[in-house]
C-alpha cells in the first residue's frame, strides 16, 4: 500500500533524511524507530506531502505521489497525524472533527462524525467542549478521530504517546491497534518503543537519517536485534 525507497530530505543545507527506505500495508501497524533527531519526523511529513523530498520515491495504492501536495495526499487516503496532535484547542469537539471532514462530500459529514463517536464515545460525551479542556489523551483520540474524517486508507501518526499518563498510553495505542484490525494501515513513529511494540507488525529502525534495519516486531522484541541496528556494531563490543 505505502512504499517508500531511498527517500532524501533536507532544510536547506541540513541533510535532514538521506536513505530512508519502509512500507506499510492495510490492517498492519509500521513502527518506526529512532534516536532524537534521526530523521523520523522529517520522514512522515516528506511521505505526507509536507515537504518537498530531494529524491527517492513514495508510491502509494500503485500510483508515485512523491511531492504530491498534502491537501491532494489526503485525497487519495493517506493522512498525517501530527506530532503535538495540533487540534485547535478554542474551538469544540465537533468542530475540529468538521475541519477533518473538509474533503468529504458534505452530505457525508454527518454520518462519519457518528461513526467517529461510536469508535471513540468520550468525544461524544464530550462534543460541545472547547478541545482544550480535554485530557491529553482526549486530545489524542480528537486527533485520530479528526484524521478518521477523510476516511483514510493510512494513517502517518507521530509520536502519538508523547506527554501521556501510562495508562493513557496503553490506551491510545489499543486504539491504534483497533484501527488497524478494522483495515487501516499505520505508520506510527514511537519514541515509547516498548509500548508501541506490543502493538506492531513490523518495525523500521531509523538511525541519522537513513533505515538501518527493518523486520518483525517479533524479531525487534529480541532487544539486541535493535541495538545492533541503532547503534551499531560497537554498541555491543564489550557489552
Ligand atoms: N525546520 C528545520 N530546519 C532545519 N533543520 C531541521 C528542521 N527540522 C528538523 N531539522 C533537523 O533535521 C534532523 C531530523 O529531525 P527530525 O525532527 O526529523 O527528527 P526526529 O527523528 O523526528 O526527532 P525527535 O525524536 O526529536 O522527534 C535533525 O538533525 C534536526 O535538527
Ligand atoms: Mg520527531
């Protein structure tokens, strides 16, 4: 469904992202993993349509949309949740689940909010509140369930436990899994690796800017596989 290979990023003269290469596909979750500053974020945004990537490629559902601008990825049903969540916190529930319905036909709106609500029913509790009296795992849920809106086909999530409680964690990232068994395909990026293993299929490492290892997130459970493969050979030289 996703294929990306050999992308290259960078702000200016900055070489952001320099040889990353993952996939996903439907009904699976893609982890992504990385050292702070490895490039992760840079990735997501570049695959979303955020960016613009030097070179490499990014096909998805068998078409190349390499550079193709967000607002027409988003089209074609691939989404970004975004680190920070980004919700407009002033405005209600309901409203930023509307702005995430923006390129739906309207006659369709109604219905996927109640869809929304049925899958996360605390935002229907909730559907009058300015979205920034919610918790931050509320917050969360608002995100995805916004990104729900344009009935995507994949969603890019970055760092999706970021600041939350333990038990918010696990919580938003069993909603996760339960996306993904109703058939949406995920490529999340989570610092909390252990966390997000638990939830995964497959897993990407990516080390300063490049993929360095990708494999099963039975094989990544096995932590010298990924230690071997972020930090390299050395790391384990007299360990
Ligand atoms: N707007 C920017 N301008 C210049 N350099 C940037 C910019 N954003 C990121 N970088 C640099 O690009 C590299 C990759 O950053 P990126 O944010 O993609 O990493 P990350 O893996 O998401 O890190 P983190 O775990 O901290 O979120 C870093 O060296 C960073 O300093
Ligand atoms: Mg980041």
């Amino acid at each position: 469904m996703l294929e990306v290979s050999d992308l290259h990023v960078s702000y200016g003269p900055v070489r952001a992202v320099h040889g990353v290469s993952l996939s996903a596909s439907a009904g699976r979750v893609t982890l992504v993993l990385g050292a702070n500053g490895a490039g992760k974020t840079t990735s997501l945004r570049a695959i979303a349509g955020f960016h613009k990537p030097d070179s490499g490629s990014v096909r998805f559902d068998g078409r190349d949309i390499t550079g193709t601008a967000a607002h027409k990825v988003v089209r074609r049903g691939m989404v970004l949740v975004p680190e920070g969540r980004k919700i407009f916190l002033p405005l209600t529930v309901e409203e930023n689940l509307r702005i995430g319905g923006y390129t739906a036909p309207r006659g369709s709106i109604e219905h996927s909010i109640d869809e929304v609500y049925e899958k996360f029913p605390i935002l229907a509790e909730r559907r009058h509140s300015p979205a920034g009296l919610l918790s931050g795992g509320e917050q969360q849920m608002l995100a995805f369930g916004r990104a729900l809106m344009s009935k995507p086909k994949l969603m890019l999530m970055d760092e999706p436990s970021m600041g939350l409680a333990p038990t918010m964690v696990e919580r938003v990232l069993s909603s996760v899994r339960t996306m993904a068994d109703a058939g949406i395909g995920i490529l999340m990026v989570e610092q909390n690796a252990e966390a997000g293993l638990r939830i995964a299929d497959t897993v990407a490492v990516v080390s300063r800017g490049e993929t360095v290892w990708t494999g099963t997130a039975l094989e990544a459970r096995d932590g010298k596989a990924i230690v071997h493969a972020m930090l390299g050979e050395a790391a384990l030289d007299g360990a």
